[in-house]
C-alpha cells in the first residue's frame, strides 16, 4: 500500500533491495520482514502493470497446485527469478530513481538544543535537497513557533517525495500548521493529500469539518 511506499523508496535509495531469488527468505527474517512485504507488493503491481491481472491469477494458482515459487513462475511467465529481475529493476528505477537523491542519506548532525529558529532554517537550507533532513527541522520550527518557517520547510519535503505517508508525511504537519494559523482552504487541501496515500487517517479530518 501507499503507506509503505516511503520505505520501500528508502531501502531502493540505500540499495537494500532484496534479490527477487531471496525475496520469499526475506519473510522469516526480523530484520528484513517488512521490506519483503513492501517490496512484494511492488513485485505485484510491477506483474499486473506490465503482465495483467490474468497471469498473475495463473501464478497465485500454481501455488495451489503444488508448486514452487520458481516452478510457477515459470509456468505463469515464462521466466526465472533471474531474468525478471533486470526488467524488474528497470521498473523500479523508472518509479523511484528520481527521488533517489532526496532519499539518500546524509550523516549530518542537526543543530543543538539551543538552537534558534534561525539556526535550524539554516540548517534546512543547507541541506535543501534531503527529505529527511527538512523532516528533521520542521518539528523545532513548530515548537519554536516559526509557523511560517516551518511550513516553507515541510513544503520543500512534500515536494521532494510527494507520496510520503504516515507518521513521516510533511503533508500531514502542513494541515495542522494551516490549521493554526486558520488558513482552512490550505489546510483541507494538504488533508487531501494525506487522504490520497492513507485512507485510514480519518481523525485529522474531523478537525477540518
């Protein structure tokens, strides 16, 4: 879903992809389960995408056969692991290559705990093409109450990786600044967006109604 997308997006940014070969492993560990269920549901939109819905329906019934993965693979596409994954890839990167150089990390610390809202505009500034460092300044510009600033900062990051969601969408805090400063057309259109990558975030909107 939509909601893991930001960290699918992260994990192909720091290439930690699983190989498709080893995606089914990646469920039995702890450490690599949630990536293989994010990148799984990628794997599925790429086959009904590029394949439709009718194959895939063949595959998942292989499985009910008594097949393997790579025997119903075979069956349903025609192909190994090994050569989907270049069409796969190019797939992915075609996605999300370009938000590659927002997502990739940088080992920068922020500004200390007397900074000033200056000091942390500053610091946003400076890093202005990395998302998670604007998702690092925004929170002190809150609570410092640079509203303004803040809102600059967390509409750089949306637009850098538009389709963030959760806990990690700036379009989420740019609804609760606009509700602040009682600009409510702003702010019912930042809710849209959060509604279009979470249905689930119903109870931010009841404060715009």
């Amino acid at each position: 879903g939509r909601e893991s997308e930001l960290l699918f997006a992260q994990a192909y940014a720091a290439e930690r992809l699983l190989p498709l070969a080893d995606l089914n492993s990646g469920f039995a560990k702890v450490e690599t389960i949630n990536l293989a269920y994010q990148q799984a549901a990628v794997l599925v939109a790429f086959l009904v995408e590029t394949q439709g819905d009718a194959r895939l329906q063949a595959f998942v019934r292989s499985f009910g056969e008594g097949l393997d993965n790579d025997a119903a693979l075979t069956r349903a596409y025609g192909r190994t692991w090994a050569t989907l994954q270049p069409e796969f890839d190019a797939y992915v990167k075609q996605k999300y290559g370009a938000y590659v150089p927002a997502l990739t990390e940088k080992d920068v610390p922020p500004p200390g705990r007397t900074a000033t809202d200056a000091d942390w505009k500053a610091f946003a500034d400076q890093h202005a093409e990395t998302f998670r460092l604007q998702m690092t300044a925004a929170p002190p510009l809150l609570r410092l109450g640079d509203l303004d600033g803040a809102r600059a900062v967390l509409e750089r990051a949306a637009a850098l990786v538009p389709f963030a969601t959760g806990e990690a969408s700036p379009w989420r805090l740019l609804a609760s600044t606009a509700l602040k400063q009682e600009r409510q057309a702003d702010a019912r259109r930042y809710m849209e967006r959060v509604l279009e990558g979470d249905h689930t975030a119903a109870q931010p909107l009841r404060q715009l109604l």
